[in-house]
C-alpha cells in the first residue's frame, strides 16, 4: 500500500520512552505501519513538542538524541509559518 500519514507527538514519544504506559503499543503499530510503505510528514510544532514532552518526562538527553536524529529519518517536515 502506498499512502501518506501524518505523525503525532504521542506517538513518537511512547515510541521512544520505555517508561511510557504506550510504548509497547507504539512500537508494534509503528512495526505495522512501515509495511504498509507509507510515506510519513511532521510538522515543525510537532517536532518542538516532542523534545519538550521528552526533556520533561524522560531526560533532556533523550530530546537532544531525538532532535539529533529526526531530520535524517526519512520523515518530511512541514514547515508551519505565518505567510
């Protein structure tokens, strides 16, 4: 299947936090969604919200790996502006 998504914060973050009540659920969708080819968008507030979310509810390491790694994983950023 060819499609596109349009990923959420929650998402992200219970994928990568192990102490998250959703992770385990968050990996195995996130297993299921990359055989179905799709492919994925952000947007730029998204990715600020994960970092935050991340430095408060795991570490502020956890959000600088994140930010280190989010813009060479294949997902395309939408840019949000005001014009």
């Amino acid at each position: 299947m060819n499609g596109n998504i349009l990923i959420d914060a929650d998402a992200i973050v219970a994928a990568t936090n192990i102490h998250d009540s959703n992770h385990h659920k968050a990996l195995f969708l996130g297993q299921k969604l990359e055989k179905l080819n799709l492919k994925k968008y952000m947007l730029n507030f998204v990715i600020a919200e994960i970092a935050t979310v991340l430095s408060k509810k795991a570490t502020p390491e956890h959000a600088h790996k994140f930010l280190e790694g989010i813009f060479s994983c294949g997902i395309e950023i939408i840019y949000i502006d005001e014009d």
